[in-house]
C-alpha cells in the first residue's frame, strides 16, 4: 500500500511539472545505408521524428528502399538540397511519410542539379506546402503497383520541373508555375490517370515563367485558372494540352494572357473548359489561343471575350471547336 502511494503521488508530480519543449534537430542522410529506418543512416543517429528536418544535400545518387518493416514514418520537412534520389517502395503496401511542418516548404526540393524521385509511397504534409526551387526536378512516378501520391495542405510553388506520370497524383491548394520574379518552371503531368488536383487557383507564369503540359491522358483541375498572370515582374505562360483524354478543367474562369503574355495550344484530342474565359484579359496583356484537330475541344459555359483591353487572337483549325 506504501509503494502504491509513492507510485501515485510520483505519477501526479510527473503530471504537474511542467514538460521541456522538445528541440527541433536536423538530421542528414550520410548514404551509408539504403532504408530510411536505420539509425546509422542519419547523422546524428536516427531517423528523424515528427518535428525535425530530414535533409538529403550530399551530391551523390542512391536509391532509398522503403519496406514493411519501414512502415509509415514522419518527420516535420523533408528538405533535399543537393543529388539524384530515389525513394522505391519494396513493401506490400503504400507506406506514407507524413510531413508536419505547418511551413510552405514542409516539402522541398531545390538546386538546379538536383532530382528527387518517388514510386510507390505517399508523402503527406499534413498542414504545409511544397516548393521547388532553383531548378530543381520531382518525378512523381505512379508506375509502381502501389501508386504514387503527393498530398500537400498548402499551396505548391514549382520553380523548377515537376513530372507527374503513369498515374501519378499530386494535391494541394493553390498551384504556381514560374512562381517567383526571373524564375523558370515547368509542369507536366502525361499519362492516363495521372493527375494535378487544385482545390484552389493554378497560375501558370505567376512572376516567372511558366510552362503547363497535360499530356497522353493527364487531367488537371483547379478553380479559376491564369496564364501569364504578372507583366510586371516579366510573368509569361504557356499551357499545352495534347492528346485523347488529356483535360484541363477549370471549375472557374480562365484567363489567357492575364496581365502579361499567355499562350493556350489544344490539340490532337485535348480539351479544356471553364466558365468565363477571355484572351487578353487586361490592358497590357497578349494572348494567343490555338484549337486544332479533330477532337480538341475548348468549352465555355460562359462568355468568351477575346482582346477586351489586351491584344488576343483566337485559332480554330483542322477540325478543333470552341
């Protein structure tokens, strides 16, 4: 009974005092080992927990095998800097990495050099966005038997190349091609069932430029759509739709040559669709739009306005429709 007593109040005192903040660490692959598990893969010694920083900057190229004893893991940011990474599922099942960082860049991948690529798993930021800067390149390979997903609770900033293919799937809020002033980006999701899912705005050429590829069966949606958003900070956009089942839908407006320059090419089957849409939305703006071959299809439920203060021109050749 004496034990017992000591044992409660020890409990209660283990209750009332006050507990430590627990401190952020940043742990860094060293590419000795090849699962994200082993404590000797990191340094210092890990893996990394729920609120730290796992880093990926040694230039080297390694692939990363994550099985069912790995199992689903999380960290705050996944941060790779520098290198060719493969991250491969060799599991029975879609292991998810759950991000935890409420930051922009909860997910990112910078350097001009640098390649991430992922098959088989699912990386979910659960209350941040994602970012690619400085040229840097993510391929969203859904090839795998398990799939390939990218969730993110923010927007995505794609100031370098994102390849989304063999029905790979990204989500975020907002989505911004050629994000940031002078800055070049690329997206193309190509493939039947590869998929971009905007629950908010996709801006195409926001302050840099931006290019946009739906191909071979991609889908991409969003709500109001842009291309060429920001003349002032030398924003263009271009937006390639090609193929048989390849779709850009747009549950809002679409501009085509917002405030600066905006080019749209449907054709070989592609469609697009939106509500309002106009080419050369506003003064100072030029847009250009081209519908061609049997199948390509651009629908609008509602008005379309063509050079309403800006300069626009409207194609429709070999069989398109508008």
């Amino acid at each position: 009974r004496w034990l017992m007593g000591v044992a409660i109040l020890a409990l209660a005192v283990a209750i009332i005092a006050p507990q430590a903040a627990i401190a952020q660490t940043n742990f860094t692959w060293n590419n000795t080992q090849s699962f994200w598990d082993i404590p000797g893969a990191w340094t210092p010694g890990g893996p990394p927990g729920a609120i730290d920083i796992a880093s990926f900057s040694n230039n080297v190229t390694q692939t990363i095998s994550w099985d069912d004893i790995t199992g689903n893991r999380q960290t705050g940011r996944l941060n790779v800097v520098a290198g060719d990474y493969t991250f491969i599922n060799t599991g029975s099942a879609q292991h998810v990495l759950t991000l935890n960082s409420a930051g922009f860049n909860a997910f990112q991948v910078s350097g001009a050099s640098t390649v991430l690529t992922m098959r088989g798993l699912h990386f979910n930021a659960v209350n941040g966005g994602g970012i690619l800067l400085g040229g840097a390149t993510f391929n969203l390979d859904g090839s795998h038997p398990l799939g390939s997903r990218l969730s993110l609770s923010q927007d995505f900033e794609i100031d370098g190349t994102l390849n989304v293919q063999a029905s790979g799937e990204v989500t975020n809020t907002h989505g911004f091609i050629g994000a940031n002033p002078s800055s070049i980006g690329t997206a193309t999701v190509t493939g039947a069932d590869s998929k971009w899912t905007n629950s908010g705005e996709l801006i195409v050429g926001a302050f840099g430029s931006g290019t946009l590829n739906i191909e071979s069966g991609g889908e991409v949606t969003n709500t109001f759509g842009s291309i060429g958003h920001n003349g002032g900070t030398g924003g263009s956009g271009i937006v390639n739709v090609t193929g048989t089942g390849s779709k850009w839908t747009n549950s809002g407006s679409l501009n085509v040559g917002n405030d600066s320059s905006g080019t749209l090419s449907v054709q070989n089957g592609g469609e697009v669709s939106n509500a309002k849409g106009a080419i050369a939305a506003f003064a100072g703006s030029n847009g250009n739009a081209t519908v061609t071959g049997s199948g390509s299809k651009w629908t609008n439920s509602g008005d379309l306005e063509i050079g309403r203060v800006g300069t626009g021109a409207l194609n429709v050749q070999n069989g398109g429709e508008v």
